[in-house]
C-alpha cells in the first residue's frame, strides 16, 4: 500500500512538473481595436502628448513578442494619424510593465480565473529560486515580493526592450508606465535589478536608445504596500526635446510634497491604474495607503466620487501651473483585477478630460 501510495505521489509530481512546461499556446493577434481621441484642435508639426491607454488581458503577457505587438499597434494607428514627431511624448499607464512576472509560464497561469491563482502556478514554475527568496523575505506579504524578486532580471530586460524598442522605432520619447523591480538603476544604458527594496518604478526612454530613470513611486497604495517600498529617492527632472518633464505615479500625484519635488518640470505626465470596475462612479473612501495632506477637505470623503476626486486632488487640480500634463489609466481583462479611469490632460492652466471607455484609447494634446 505504501509503495502504491508512494508511486502515486511520484506519478503526480511529475506530472505536475510536466504541466508546468506545457506554454501557452495563442494565435498571433491582429491589429488592437483602438478609438483615436484628440483632446484639443490638432496642430501639424507641433509638439504633443500622447496618452496610450491599452486594452490588455493575461493572455498579452504570456509571451513579451505578444504584448510587444499589441503595444506596437497602438503607435501605428498613432502614426497613421500623423500624431507622431520627433517632439512627441507617448506615455503608458501604471503596472504596464509589472505583469511581465507572469511571461513565459505555462497554460495553466493563464487559464487561471483568479490572480492569486495564476501567482501561485507562478510560484511553482519556478520554485526552487522562489524558495530562495522566500526564504530571506521580509516584507509583510512574502509571497508577492519573492515572486516579484524571483523573476525581476528577466523581467527588467523584457520591460527594456519592449519599450526602448518602440521609442527607438517610432523616434518618440516614452514614459514606459511602471513596472516593480528591486533597488532599479540603469547603468552602461540597462535597467539592472539590486538586493534591496521592491519599488513600483518608472523609466524614460529615448528615441537614440537611452534611458533615463529610475523613477521610484513615493506613496504606494494599500495593495501595494505589503510588497513594495515607499521611495525615499528625491523625484527626478527630465529634459526633453519639449521641455523639463517629470513623472508622477498614480498616487504621487496627489500629494503637495511630490509636486514640490518637481517643481522645476514644464511638464508632468501621470501613469496610474484604479480598480475595481466601475470605481470612477462610486463613492470616494479617502485617500488610500497614506494619510491626507492638510489641503484636503475631509468633507469630500464619502461626498465626492472617485473621478470627483481625481479631478480635484491630481494633475487637474494641482497641475494647473504646468505648460501641459496627462494621466492615462490601465484598462483590460486582466484576471479578476477590475479597472477604470478616465485620461485627464491640463494644458496652460485648462483641465480637459477624455472619453470614460472600456477600452483602448489614444489621446492626443498638442502643445502651443
């Protein structure tokens, strides 16, 4: 009986293994659906801002050609359109880069229903330096930054090329979203990964192939909290072709101390992500992962919605000094991870706001 017992648990082990081989097997998508979106009177030839909100599911990240592609031809329409120069400046939303944790892994994370699903079949496929790091992890989710740590050199390299490679080929300079790495740095024109600290983390690509960065997200939120760090780093400065730019992540832009450490930039573009569905309509809950600033009307917390609140604590209500910004949202089937959003522009002290879309969006502001 015990050796049945014990042949059965080898069977199963090796099937498990084998299972965790098998990849995912997708046909080449075509060309993305996307809704062209100018947000004020096109201008020819004049310098803009390009909002990129993609439409991504799990299934783009299953191989980094794939999402590499589909990213592509958000640019392509872009370009088609004429909307893109050498004074151009495209960005991606938040986390953009961060699902890349799943590239590469078997069917079975991608059929997955659930993301903490999908993470554990994650975990397994690359167990024994998953272990590893687990065994030396001290943030208070474990789990979630061994993973990150366990595939975060692979991940850094896929991320580069992804985006250096469409600012390189389209010759637009690019936010590339966010993406969590540990202690980032670019050094010799690569992004390298450290020992330290998880930070959600953004990178400015060049259309000459350099990079700039990194740029470490100062106020994560409660979901991100258990597994990455808050950025002590002062927040950097740019210069671009069109001026001084910084980027502000998602929640950075809400607070007056991250805009003061910018204070210097003409302009200042927003990669965020809000989930769940629907949020934009619902009932504001405060300020999430840190405490308000004294600026805010505690009053607004349970009064406002989620996109009142947006239009009125971020860019739109603190960036009407700048010569221009824009926040572009994440949108796509992503697992269970709903999301919303609306892309927001200011422009010479003018809040103007996109189309609320389940779907891709390329927007364009044109700069005086």
């Amino acid at each position: 009986m015990i050796k049945r017992l014990l042949l059965a648990l080898c069977f199963a082990s090796v099937l498990m293994v084998l299972l965790l081989q098998v990849p995912v097997l997708r046909s080449t998508p075509g060309e993305p659906e996307v809704l062209l979106e100018p947000l004020n009177k096109p201008v020819p030839g004049a310098p803009n801002l390009i909002s990129i909100q993609p439409y991504v599911t799990a299934d783009d990240y299953a191989d980094v050609r794939r999402l590499a592609h589909k990213l592509r031809g958000y640019l392509l329409t872009a370009r088609d359109a004429g909307w893109l120069g050498e004074d151009t400046l495209v960005v991606f939303p938040e986390h953009i880069g961060t699902w890349l944790v799943a590239e590469g892994e078997s069917f079975l994370v991608f059929e997955s229903r659930r993301t903490d699903s999908a993470l554990l079949w994650t975990a397994l496929g690359n167990l024994p330096v998953f272990l590893q790091n687990l065994g030396g992890e001290s943030a208070s989710d474990p789990f979630a930054a061994a993973l990150f740590r366990s595939k975060s050199a692979t991940m850094a390299v896929q991320y580069q090329q992804v985006f250096s490679g469409l600012a390189r080929e389209f010759g637009v300079t690019l936010v590339g979203g966010s993406v969590v790495l540990p202690d980032p740095d670019v050094r010799d024109g690569q992004i390298l990964t450290g020992s330290g600290p998880l930070y959600n983390s953004s990178f400015v690509f060049y259309a000459d192939g350099s990079i700039a960065g990194p740029v470490r997200k100062v106020y994560p939120i409660d979901s991100e909290l258990p597994f990455t760090h808050p950025a002590q780093q002062p927040l950097p400065v740019f210069e671009t072709s069109i001026g001084r730019l910084a980027v502000l992540i998602c929640a950075d832009s809400w607070y007056p101390d991250t805009w003061q450490q910018v204070a210097d930039a003409e302009l200042v573009v927003v990669p965020s992500f809000a989930s769940p569905d629907g949020i934009w309509e619902q009932t504001w809950g405060g300020y999430n992962g840190a405490p308000a600033p004294q600026d805010v009307n505690r009053l607004d917390v349970g009064q406002l919605s989620e996109g009142e609140a947006w239009r009125k604590y971020a860019i739109a209500g603190r960036g009407g000094h700048l010569r221009a910004g824009i926040n572009t949202f994440l949108r796509g089937d992503l697992w269970d991870i709903g999301d919303d959003g609306r892309t927001t522009a200011v422009l010479a002290g003018e809040v103007i706001q996109g189309q609320r879309r389940d779907g891709a969006i390329v927007s364009s502001l044109w700069l005086p």
